[in-house]
C-alpha cells in the first residue's frame, strides 16, 4: 500500500503488503493507493523459434572458351 487507506471491515497502512485476488489487486493499484508486488515470475509464453531460412550457392561460373590454335 502506498496510503493508508480504511473501509467497512478492513484497514490497510502505507507500507503494508496485502493479498487480494487478481482484479481487485489491479483496480488498488493504480499508483497513488498501491502498486503490485508478484511473488512469483510472471509465465511467459515460449520463444519462438527462430525463422529458418535456405540459402542458394552461388551460381558456378561457366570456365571461358578455349580458343583452339
């Protein structure tokens, strides 16, 4: 909690960490009354995976002519 902050049967202080559930965690913290603290690391989805590409050899030169004497 960033401000103290008191209601019909709850009473929050400034500094005090609280646990509510998700949605009303986030409608608290807007950054005056309070900010969210996770205790566990957000999941993140798996990277994905990186664009294969195929590339061409480069083209073989055709050996000049011989002249022929």
């Amino acid at each position: 909690m960033l401000t103290s902050v008191a209601g019909e049967g709850f009473s929050y202080r400034a500094g005090e960490e609280i646990d509510l559930p998700g949605a009303e965690a986030a409608k608290w913290a807007d950054g005056v009354r309070a900010e969210l603290v996770r205790s566990e690391p957000l999941e993140t989805p798996e990277q994905p995976s990186a664009v294969e590409t195929a590339k061409r050899r480069p083209a073989r030169r055709k050996a000049a002519p011989r002249g022929t004497s």
